[in-house]
C-alpha cells in the first residue's frame, strides 16, 4: 500500500491563504528556508509496546492505569534479570529518529528530539553531575561567547510517575540548517529524569508547541519556532515522518512533491498549548462512517494513537482474536493477518491509518500476538494522534486568517490536517468527503 508521509507545519503569525505559500522552488526561497534529516538514534533497540503507552502518561502527568503500570514493572525486573541492570528508560524502546541542531558560539552540535507536544528546548549540559551523563553531549555555556545566563528564571518538567527534569536558563544562539537565532532561550538541564538519561544519543528535546505552555519561571519563553517565524519566507514548518526510515524537517517552505490532493477547513483549538482539533467521528476497515466527536491533539512525541474507550473497543471488535490483555497493559491481537484500516475524519476529508501500522510491536516472544498502534486515552483527558496517525496522512499547520472564514486553496495536500494558529485547521483526502 502506498503510505503518503506525514507533514505536520505550523505557523503561528498572519499570513496570507495557502495558495501564497512558497515551495523551495519559488525564487523567494532562499535564506528563509531550511530542511533537515533526521538521523537514527544507534540507542534504539526494539519496539515495546507498553512502554510506549507508558511513555505517553508519562509526558502528560496523567494516571498511568494500573495494568499499565504493572506490565512496565514486569518488563523492567525481566530486565534486570536479563541484564543486572534495571531498564528505565522507554527511549530506547520508542524515539527512533532524532534531528540535528548547533546551539552556542563556536557552535556546539547537539542531537535533540523535535516535538510537537511541548514547547520547552533543553538540553543535557556541564551543569549536571558527571553521574547522570551517559554518552550525551553536553551543552557548555561557558564554551559559548554568545552564551548568557537569564538571572533568576528556572525551568522545570514534572512527569506523571513524579520525577522531573529542570535546571537554568540561558540565552543563546541557535541554528537548525542555514537558519540562526540570537538569543534562544536554550533551558540548561542540572537534573534530567532516567526516562531520558539510559538513551545516551539523545541530547535534549525541542518543543514546537505552542510558547504559553513553556515552563521557564518567572516568564517563560518563546519557542524556537515563534522565534524563527519572522524571518521565514513563510511563517511555517513541516514535519515529513515515515515509516521506518528517517524523516526530515522542513521550515518556511512546502515541498510540492510531497504531497497531492485537495483542501478543506476545520477548528483549531489551542487553549491548551497544543495542536488540537476535534474529529467528527471514524470508521473501521470498509464499514460505514460512525459519527463520534473526539477531541485531540497531533503530537510528533508521541508514538501511538490514544482514542476513547469506546473508539477503540469498537475497532478491535473488528478483529478476530483481539482482546484487551492486563499482562500488556493494552489491546492485543493475531499479528496475521493484517487487521483493518482505521479511518477517522477531519471536517469533511479522512485519514486512513493502513492496518500494518496498526500492528505496533510483537507482544509476545514468538511474534504470534501483536501490541496494538491504536490504544485506549483513559485519563489523560484528550486523545492523541501521535506518530501511528501522523506517518499515514499529511498534516500541516500554518499562519492565523479571519476566525470564521473557510477558503478553498489551489494547492493540492493528500490526506493533510493543517493547523492555522488559534483559527483554522485544514484536513484533505484524496478519498473524498465523508
């Protein structure tokens, strides 16, 4: 089947309609551009479906529900029986990819995370115990001539088990592609949690939410992306993620080639710092549309796709063999065959999520049970469509219009769900209307 990769693109100032949008083709296009490819993280060992979910919980300070909570236990003593070493970090089992960027003067090249999820840039750094690193590199502000400390503001990230990351702050010059920025605050880590201190290849995370979720105090600061905007040829990046293989990033521009189709408009909501949308409902393989609202969010930092209880009881009813195991801490079933697409909607257009992207991870030593792609958002109080939805369809987000307005563009996105700031967000298919 032939997987369309996801663009996620946002942009946050006025602009003009997506028609104006340039491509790097445009001769417009030229220091306002940058694109950047992924490279593997070598710390990556193997899918682990549990962890994954966990990982989620974790990011959002929601519940872990007790089967959950229980399998990740069993997995890390299974471990520590393996190993000797208890395994805590579900990095090596969920971040894959990871992206380069330069922070400092000389510039310091770092390896980071890019999420959509958040909108915090720190990085491991010399102000951390020599105990806490393993492998990383460090960022050195003292190494910096363009390095300077923002007296009295602290940063701090509180995960759902209760551990956290934190440390000062700095502003800095940072550079992703050809595309600088003076003064970025850059949130220097003192103490980072073990979830990211076992994966010695990633250096930090750059959040690309939206700034009022940044967690520096007293004032917190803006995103790199809120940052870079003004000096895009347009106010807009796009996040190309595949299946399997290193995706790439790509700021103020489209690349034409990635994408075909038509577009239509839905609501964006980001009252709570992310990338949210509401979609109007689902189907399973070839069966009928089934109107159901389902509020969420598209987060790049996350792996799986987190729908209501509902949504998903009714998805593996589909399947034969599929059942909700408590060893798991999830929905499970027969990795043969591939189980059906699931389909959800975007105002008027569909995202299909081919079922062998459904099939997330072995759960079992024989690779005869598979760990689903598609698990229940119990708790944390939105759904997610993380990384299983997004590396299907083609999303973007861009510049804010006139709240209320719907506009038909020129330009042509497969399968896309494109956020316009606190306005609009616009989703395609080339399976037509629902």
């Amino acid at each position: 089947m032939l997987l369309f990769p996801t663009i996620l693109t946002a942009a946050l100032a006025a602009t003009g309609m997506a028609a104006a949008i340039p491509s790097r083709d445009d001769t417009t296009a030229n220091k306002g551009t940058a694109s950047l490819l992924q490279v593997r993280n070598p710390s990556f060992e193997f899918r682990h479906g549990p962890l994954a979910l966990a990982k989620a919980y974790q990011k959002f300070g929601a519940p872990m529900p007790e089967d959950l909570r229980a399998a990740i236990a069993r997995f890390r003593q299974n471990q520590k029986r393996t190993t000797g070493a208890i395994a805590t970090d579900p990095e090596k089992h969920d971040v894959e990819y990871l992206t380069p960027i330069s922070v400092g003067t000389p510039s310091q090249d770092l390896i980071v995370d890019f999420d959509t999820g958040s909108s915090d840039l720190w990085v491991f750094s010399t102000e951390m115990s020599t105990s806490d690193i393993k492998g990383q590199t460090m960022y050195d502000p003292n190494n910096s001539s363009t390095s300077e400390k923002v007296q009295g503001s602290t940063w701090k990230i509180t995960y759902g088990d209760g551990s956290s990351s934190s440390g000062d702050v700095y502003l800095d010059t940072v550079t992703i592609g050809n595309l600088t920025v003076p003064n970025q605050a850059v949130e220097a880590a003192k103490k980072v949690s073990a979830e990211f201190t076992d994966d010695s290849h990633n250096d930090g995370l750059l959040g690309l939410g939206f700034s009022a979720i940044n967690t520096v105090q007293p004032t917190p600061q803006n995103t790199f992306f809120d940052n870079i905007k003004g000096i895009l040829d347009a106010p807009l990046f796009t996040v190309d993620l595949k299946h399997g293989a290193p995706g790439s990033f790509n700021f103020g521009y489209i690349d034409p080639a990635a994408y075909i189709g038509n577009i239509s408009w839905t609501p964006v909501d980001s009252s709570q710092g992310f990338w949210g949308f509401t979609s109007p409902g689902y189907a399973v393989g070839t069966g009928a549309f089934r109107n159901h609202s389902m509020s969420g969010i598209a987060d790049t930092g996350t792996t799986l796709l987190l729908l209501p209880k509902s949504v998903v009881s009714a998805y593996y009813k589909e399947i034969q063999g599929a059942q909700y195991d408590s060893d798991q801490g999830g929905y499970i079933f027969p990795c043969s065959p591939t189980p059906p697409d699931f389909v959800f909607g975007v105002n008027n257009g569909i995202v299909t999520v081919p079922g062998d992207m459904v099939s997330y991870a072995p759960a079992d030593s024989a690779n005869q049970n598979c760990f689903g792609g598609i698990q229940k958002d119990t708790g944390i109080g939105f759904s997610i469509f993380g990384d299983v939805a997004l590396k299907t369809s083609f999303v973007r987000s861009h510049g804010s219009i006139v709240p209320g307005h719907y506009a038909d563009c020129d330009m042509p996105f497969n399968r896309m769900l494109r956020s316009y700031s606190n306005d609009q967000l616009v989703n395609s298919s080339s399976s037509g209307p629902l």
